[in-house]
C-alpha cells in the first residue's frame, strides 16, 4: 500500500520533485503534487514485470526498455510523474533522454510507446492502474497501455486512437493482438504461469 509523504500545504512542483536528493533506494511517485511512496512489488508481480520484459526484448533493442527504472511526467491537477513496471520507449524518448542525468520523460519529450503495469492487490492500486493512469497515459499520447491484472489474470490492452484508448480484454489462451508487437508469442495465460 502506498503512503503519501507531502502535506497538502507544500505540494511540491515538478521541478522541486526533480530537485530531490532522497535515498535512491526508496521509489516514490508524484501525484497531484503529493509524494506517493512506491513500496516494493510482490515477487510474484516481479516474475510477471520480468516475463513480458524479457519478451519484449525479442522485439524490440534492449536500449528501449526500462524495467522500473524511468519515469513519466504526466497531466495531472498538479505535478504528477509515474514510474511504470515497464516502458518501451520510442527511438525518439530514448533520444531525448541522453544527456540527462535523470532517466525522466519530461512532457516536452516524445513519449514513450508502450507502458505496462502489473497491478498490486488493493482496491486503490486498481484505481490507480485502472482509472488514473488510464486517463494520464493517454492523455501523455503513449501508444500502448497494457495492465496485467494477476487477480483477474487478464490482461487489457489499452491502444491509443484519436487520442483515447480503446481496451481490449484478454484471457486465457487467447493471444495478445498489440499493433507494436504484432509478434508478441505470449498467451494471456503463460504470462501468469
């Protein structure tokens, strides 16, 4: 479960967030202005992160994938920036971030191509993956949303078109149909074995 660090009365902006020089070991995310504290994922969800990523990387260069470790600024009421699962990032995001000394995908950046987030038991992890970031990956124009939902084991796929998404469910053996990885081998079902 998340835990939010910030005060109401000091949200922080994007850039004092950006400024933070906390522990590099403890992930937070900023939402509406508020640190979010990311705790550490469940080791089931980690085989699940770790099962697409290595798939992925029979897709795409390994330079374009990031494994919890680059963020996104999204749109939000206030400063918001999330750190996916997984990201496919796009030649021209990979681009943009060489240079920096952050792994962030700042809104003037192209963004990346696929984000995927495995969900975490909780009603307010489904929320967050279901109804949040559905509405901020879209609006930030990233072509392919996947949430890997280990309780419902389904996956929707979320692809952007005229600027929403339109979702698609997958289940059991059927195979995922993703525009960006038309030869994705995975069934819905090998991807929670």
């Amino acid at each position: 479960m998340s835990q939010a660090v910030s005060t109401q009365s000091s949200y922080l902006t994007f850039a004092a967030y950006l400024a933070r020089d906390d522990d590099p070991d403890q992930h937070y995310e900023l939402v509406n202005g508020v640190l979010v504290e990311m705790p550490p994922e469940s080791e089931d969800n980690n085989d699940i992160a770790r099962k697409l990523l290595f798939e992925f990387a029979k897709h795409f260069p390994v330079q374009l994938l990031a494994y919890k470790d680059t963020e996104v600024e999204v749109m939000g009421r206030r400063a918001t920036c999330r750190i996916p699962d997984l990201l496919v990032r796009t030649a021209e995001s990979k681009a943009a971030l060489s240079g920096t000394v952050r792994a962030t995908i700042t809104r003037d950046m192209p963004p990346p191509a696929i984000a995927v987030e495995v969900v975490s038991p909780g009603q307010v992890n489904r929320d967050r993956d279901y109804r949040y970031k559905h509405t901020e990956y879209a609006a930030r124009g990233i072509a392919e949303y996947w949430i890997v939902d280990p309780e419902t084991r389904q996956i929707m796929l979320c692809q952007w078109v005229n600027g929403q998404y339109e979702d698609t469910v997958y289940q059991g053996a059927e195979p995922i149909q993703s525009t960006l990885v038309p030869g994705f081998a995975l069934t819905t079902a090998a991807v929670f074995e």
